[in-house]
C-alpha cells in the first residue's frame, strides 16, 4: 500500500522473516491450527466496493469466515463498515465474528489521542511505534502481549564484528522497527537456527546496534562466530532505556 499510495517507507513492527514465528504462537487460540498468512496485492482490490471485496473472499479465495475489529473498514475509499461486512458475508455464505477493541489504559494514552485523531483509545500500532519511540519496552510488551524482538541480517561478514563480550552491526542490518537510541539492559540475544539464548544488554546509537554480553555466558555457545551468522534475533526485556 505504501508503495502505491505514495506513503513514507517505514519499517515494520515485526520483521518479514518473523511473522511465521508470531503466527505460531496463536495456534493455541486456533484450535490448535497454526494460521498461515497469504497476501493479496492491493493493486488488485483497491478499487472494489465492499460487496466485490467480499464476493472475491467468497468466490475467488474460497473464504469459509472472517474475523475483524469493530472500527475494520473496507472497499474503496473505506466505504464498508464491520455492520456491511457481516451482512456482506451473509449474503455469500460465510460466517462473520466482530471482536471488541482492546483498549489501551496506559499513562501515554490521552497524548496519543491528541496526535491522532483516529485514535480511540484502542491498542494499535500506532501506540507500538509510540512506545519504541520512547524505549519504554515494558509498555511495548503490554500492547504486544509479548516482548519485542529486532531482527538483524548479516548482509556480509564485514557488518558484524566481535571482541568475545561485544558484537556490532550497522542500523542498515535492521529488518524492524527498533527502540529509541540508548541503553536497554535484560535483553537476550537469539543466535542460529535453534534460537541460542544468551543474555545480553544493548546499546543503540545513530548508525550501530551494540550487543554486550557476559564472556562467561557466550563461553557454550563459542561454536557460533560471525562466520556462521546469518541472522540474529534480539528480545527486549521490559526494562525502560538509560540515558
């Protein structure tokens, strides 16, 4: 959408290369069933009213039910609401399930209202990429439900460097969104294919991300050098950032 529409690039909440993970996680709530995401380019539907949207679901991609948010709009120029939706879906033999929006009662809410007057109150990305701003990483981890996780990509075995207590690469490495610049202590890192575990703190300034750990706690894992990496996962704890 931001490409076709003309919008700023930003960078995601959630990397690319992690959404499967997230997606993972919901299985519990799915009956077991880990949900798959399947993309649709917007060119495609971003002239259709809300009946044809729905009629593509239906006839097109063979959707049996949806699941939307009570403030979900759709079709051209927003023109559906959750009400037409579910009537929609009636229409075409699927089901249709309008969740309540969960609400956000933390102390930045009233400041984020009046930023944007789209806000209800509700939990949103908008209110993520707020609380990023401003390290606050434990009420990142409240409008999540779970903790933040930056992915870095080692493009080339120059960007990554270390010293056996420090690791550093470029900002360029970032695949998501990251906290504010400063210091963010109970972090761990995530290392290979098997999410090696090692504690660690971080420290981000204008053009590296720093990762500082214990030589005692990397001692296991010495096998895994910048050689080998390839990717590498950094969770934040709910500790605010130091000046």
């Amino acid at each position: 959408m931001a490409e076709i529409l003309g919008w700023e690039p930003r960078a995601p909440i959630v990397a690319k290369c992690d959404r499967k993970r997230i997606l993972s996680s919901w299985g519990l709530l799915c009956h077991k069933v880990i949900p798959k995401e399947f993309q649709i380019e917007f060119s495609t539907v971003r002239y259709l009213t809300p009946r044809q949207f729905v009629q593509k679901l239906s006839e097109e991609l063979g959707v049996c039910g949806v699941v939307a948010g009570q403030n979900y709009r759709f079709g051209y120029k927003a023109a559906g609401d959750a009400s037409d939706l579910v009537q929609l879906c009636g229409e075409f033999g699927m089901s249709a399930c309008i969740i309540d929006s969960v609400m956000d009662k933390n102390q930045y809410s009233k400041d984020i209202n009046c930023r944007n007057s789209k806000e209800k109150g509700q939990v949103s990305s908008t209110r993520v990429r707020h609380a990023l701003a401003k390290g606050d990483m434990k009420y990142v981890s409240e409008l999540l439900g779970r903790h933040h996780r930056l992915m870095l990509a080692v493009k080339n075995k120059e960007n990554i460097f270390g010293d056996g207590k420090r690791l550093s690469a470029p900002r360029s490495c970032l695949l998501n969104l990251p906290p504010s610049e400063g210091v963010y202590e109970d972090c761990c890192l995530l290392i290979g294919e098997e999410n090696v575990v090692v504690p660690c703190r971080i420290i981000i300034d204008t053009t590296d991300i720093h990762v500082e750990f214990d030589e005692l706690a990397l001692a296991p894992h010495s096998h895994v050098t910048a050689q080998n990496l390839e990717l590498l996962g950094i969770e934040f704890g709910d500790s605010s950032v130091l000046s």
